[in-house]
C-alpha cells in the first residue's frame, strides 16, 4: 500500500484524510480493539464509583478516565506511525512497554491537557466572585489563548510518536502558518461521522430512556444510563474521529518537513 502523500490546500487535505482513513479502516481497528476493554473498564469503574460514593458531585470520579486517557494515546502515537511510516511499515505501541519517545509524547500531551483544565479551573474560582459575565470573559480568553499555544506546539507529536529529535521551540516555529490549515482540514473531513455520531447519540439516548424507565437505585442507576449513552461515541466515533485528526496533523507535518524554510500561506 502506498505511503500518506499529504496536500497543502485544506479542500484537497480533507479529502486526502478521508480517503486515507476510509482505506485503512482494517488498521484503525487493528489498533483500537485490543485497548477497547481497558477503556470500556476504566469508564465503567468510573461509573460505578461515581454512583455508589460521589452521587452529589459535579465532576464525579474521573480517576478511570484518567487511566483510559493513556490508552487513546497509544491509538493517536500508533496512528501517526500509520500515516508517516505507512501502513504495510509501521509498528504500533505496545501500552505495557513503553519507550522513551512514546513517554515523551503522553508525558507533554497530559501536561498541555492539565494547563488548560487548572488554568479554566483557576479562573472559575478565583473569578467567580467577579460575577459570571467576568469569569465567562477571561475564562474564554484563556481557553482560547491555551488551545492557540496547544495547537502550534502540535508537530511536537508525530515527530516523537516517529522518535524524531524536536524541541517545542522548533514545533512551534515549524507549525507557523498551518494552524488554520489543520483545523478546518480536520473539520471538513469529519462532517460525515459528526452527524453520523449525533444521529446515533440520538437513538442511544431514546433507546436508554425505554430500556431503563425505573431505576432501582438511582445514583447508581443514572450513572450507567449515561455510561450506556456514551458507548456509541466512545467505542467507535470516537477513535475515527481521533485518527482523523491526527492524520491532518501528519499530513501538515510531513509537508512542513518537506517544504522547511517556507512558511504556509
């Protein structure tokens, strides 16, 4: 099968990544189903602790979502080996022997994820006396400032999921001038599986609510009626949705890397 030929212009980029996704869909789930039961577990445990112990809680327990956070990592560094090395040469990460590299990548990819999280966290608390209007105000900015920086700092993860020497100062000079170009690629190829993915959360949730009309316990039956709506997202748009957009990342990196020295426009 031949190697990932990425495209500089978002309309031909989007359907590259569709193409590429569509034709390697064997790979995709070659990857995903041997993770599918420590996520599931993980989410379910989360379920069940919130229910039984943190019923009143806003955010409930998310130690195993947590935990299964790493395993969807192991999808996107796995994939982004598909896309670069090829799909008939690349090795996927084993999740119970980490290298270097991959540590690497989950280590900055969990910092970036905990900066925007405490930083929104901070601003609710410490704003919050300010009134909502305030609080909303600076927590977007933020937000949006954070996710700019996340975003130019993105060439850091191919680059380590391939065990390529870059610091973050070269990913973000690297990345100046397809910011734009990866996210509306990312969107376009995506339209499909997001309405496929609404269309089904619609029908999970109507299908719950006839299938779970009393709860027994309640705290413990609200729980897993929400565990069961996730499933469809989580077992499956979900990681189409993850590789597509790493496969845009890869597709922008790889012409990045082929075209050093210019900058997008």
């Amino acid at each position: 099968m031949e190697h990932y030929k990425p495209e500089f212009y978002v309309e031909e980029a989007s359907k590259n990544i569709r193409g590429f996704v569509k034709a390697n869909n064997d790979k995709l789930w070659d990857i995903f189903i041997p993770l599918i039961p420590f996520i599931f577990g993980l989410n379910l445990l989360d379920a069940l602790v919130t229910g039984l112990y943190f019923p009143n809680s806003r955010m409930g327990f998310m130690g195993g979502e947590l935990l299964a956070t790493y395993f969807t990592m192991v999808l996107v560094i796995s994939w982004h080996r598909v896309v670069i090395n090829g799909p008939d040469h690349y090795v996927p990460m084993n999740p119970f022997k980490p290298q270097k590299h991959e540590l690497g990548f989950i280590g900055m990819g969990l910092a970036l994820w905990a900066l925007i999280v405490g930083v929104a966290y901070g601003v609710s608390f410490f704003l919050s006396p300010f009134g909502a209007g305030m609080t909303l105000l600076v927590l977007a900015v933020s937000v949006i400032v954070l996710a700019y920086v996340s975003y130019r700092l993105c060439f850091y993860f191919p680059a380590k999921a391939i065990d390529k020497s870059i610091t973050l100062e070269e990913a973000y000079a690297m990345s100046n001038g397809y910011l734009l170009k990866i996210i509306f690629s990312s969107i376009l190829a995506s339209l499909r599986v997001i309405a496929l993915a609404i269309l089904a959360s619609i029908v999970t949730m109507i299908i719950v609510k006839i299938a779970m009309p009393t709860l027994q316990t309640p705290s413990v039956g609200n729980q897993m009626a929400e565990f069961a709506k996730s499933l469809p997202m989580m077992l499956y748009f979900q990681p189409i949705l993850s590789v597509i957009g790493v496969t845009a990342i890869s597709n922008y990196y790889m012409w990045a890397k082929s075209n050093q020295g210019q900058i997008a426009s």
